[in-house]
C-alpha cells in the first residue's frame, strides 16, 4: 500500500467488531463504483492468489451479490452479501456469509454485518468500514482464518489496479481532444500481434512503447505482479492509418480476465464531453446488450462497454484531461 495513504485496522473484542479506516488515491464516486459495480470488483476483492468471479449481483436494498473466491486450483468458495442499506455515495450495509453455488447459507461460518461509509478526504477518499459479528467467538474464529491478511491484499490490489491498469494508458492522452480507436485483448500475445502490426503500417508506437506488467514501479508495499504475468504487455498504443489507433494489453487469467475469441476487440469512442459520451451511449447501445452501463468508473472516466444489436462491441470512455493530469502530476 502507498504510505501516504491512511490504514487502520483495530479488532473490539467487548463490541464483537473490526473497525478499518482505509483511503484511496481517488474521488468519492469513483472509489463508490469500485466497491459497487461487479466488473471491478472482479479485478480486485479477493486476495492473490484468489480471484473473484460474480454470479449475480442485485445493488438495491434487499438485493445480494452472489460471487465465488476460485482458488489457484480452480476450486470456488461461494459467498453471498445481503444488501440492507443503501445511502448512494455515501454509504451502504450488508449481511456477508459463506454459501454453496445456489446461494444457500453455510451455517458453519459465521456471518458478518458490513457497514461501509464514504467520506471525502482532500482529494481522496476514506472509506470507514464495520463489521459486526454476534459472538466474541466468530470475531475470534474470523481472525484466527486470516481476515486481517487477507482483507490488506485485497485493498492493495485496489490500489494496483488503479496505479497499473490505467495510470500508464492516461500519460499517453493529456487532451480531451476527440478521437476513435480500436482496442484489442490477447492472451499473451499482445507483443506479437504488435510488432506484426507495426511492420505493416511502418509507424511507431506511441508515448514509451509496449509497456509490461514487470515495469510497474517497485513498491514493496504492493502485492507482486505475478512471475506468469510479468512480462506480458499492460498496454500498447499504435497509430495506424487515417489518424486511427490501435490500443492492445494482455488479459492475463491471473488477474480474472476471461477472453475467447469475439470478445477480444472494442471499437472505442473517446469523445470530447460528457454529453457526447452520453448521446453515443444511448444511441449505440439501443436493443444490444449492455455489459457496463455508461457512469462514472473509479480511475477517471465517464465509461461504458456494450454489444450493438448487430453484434459489434464497442467502449465508450470519456476521460477529462484535466482530471488525469492532476492525478498524474
């Protein structure tokens, strides 16, 4: 974790709790997505080696998220959280447990009532987190399993997701200036399909070239980039012809990606405003079929990622310039 960033973690044994205050490096609604909307949560809530992989998720009072923790051995610990509260932007509550792959509750764990506040803190955010067990004996048996450990990864790869996945892509667009690309996925074969691409096109690639996973700068306080995943490429820009661009990272299954072919390509829209992204969005997406609506994503940009009714995917993904070059400074 960033030193700079607050961390307190402290066990009530006499009020049956754990209390953790913990800050990110990002605005309220962005953080507020991050811990709301599926796709990202996949990317981060359960502690490497573990990935979470949702099932379902319903983000409405008395809605659940119904999501596994599959293990390096591919075997799934299906957990489900009832949610009990919601205060959007500020805060929400659930009833956590462990269950089987229909959502039954394993009463052999106990369950836990999470309290999550969000406050801003400067320009970033502090997010105040409770959870309440009904016996001194759960807390105790939740702690001896490795919640502290477990639940600090999982905040870290919060932090590194943020950090690797975009911070590098940002550096190589300071302008709100409007401009359409293609972004590619490939398992382990970005590099490759790349330099292919540029012996056509006879162009060079943009900003600081193919950039990978292992670059990342070194943190002893981040979780380690994955030995398989290190020297895949995190992100790569190329123009082609036309002014047009091609963008490219691995998808890396270490890190929950799950691509097959049709998938695997995005004609992306980057607009010059908000009401422009919102235009495309609607008109786009009308009678296809909507993988992320159109909203505020944590690392900066106004996104949306969809399938037209003729079975084209696209990505919609206004980044205000000025936002990414005052967190990049």
């Amino acid at each position: 974790m960033n030193s700079l960033l607050k961390f307190d973690f402290t066990v009530d044994k006499e009020k049956k709790a754990v209390h953790v205050q913990r800050e990110f490096a990002a605005p309220r609604d962005l953080v507020w997505a991050a811990w709301t909307t599926p796709e990202i949560l996949d990317q981060w809530w359960a502690p490497k080696p573990y990935k979470t992989v949702t099932k379902t998720m319903d983000f409405r009072v008395g809605g659940h998220w119904f999501y596994a923790m599959i293990s390096p051995e591919n075997v799934a610990h299906w957990c489900r959280a009832d949610y009990q509260s919601i205060d959007t932007l500020e805060s929400f509550s659930g009833l956590d447990a462990f269950c089987d792959e229909q959502g039954n509750i394993n009463n052999d764990f106990p369950r836990s009532l999470w309290n999550n506040r969000f406050t801003d803190s400067g320009e970033k955010t502090l997010v105040n987190i409770t959870v309440q067990y009904e016996k001194l004996e759960d807390l105790e048996q939740i702690i001896a399993m490795g919640f502290k450990e477990g639940f600090t990864m999982a905040m870290e790869n919060l932090d590194q997701y943020i950090e690797s996945q975009f911070k590098l892509r940002h550096e190589n667009k300071t302008t709100n200036k409007a401009r359409v690309c293609t972004y590619l996925n490939f398992d382990g074969k970005t590099e490759e399909a790349f330099l292919f691409y540029q012996s056509v096109f006879k162009t060079k690639f943009i900003g600081k070239g193919i950039q990978r996973f292992g670059e990342l700068p070194a943190d002893a306080n981040h979780p380690p980039v994955a030995d398989d995943v290190k020297n895949m490429v995190l992100h790569v820009e190329l123009p082609i012809t036309g002014n047009h661009v091609l963008m490219g990272t691995d998808a890396p299954k270490e890190m929950g990606f799950n691509l097959a072919r049709g998938n695997n390509m995005h004609i992306c829209i980057e607009p010059e405003s908000r009401d422009k992204a919102k235009r495309l969005y609607e008109a786009l997406s009308a009678n296809g079929q909507v993988n992320m609506p159109l909203q505020d994503i944590f690392w900066g940009a106004y996104y949306a990622e969809f399938t037209d009714q003729f079975g084209i995917n696209w990505m919609i993904n206004f980044q205000n310039a000025n936002f990414i070059n005052k967190h990049n400074d």
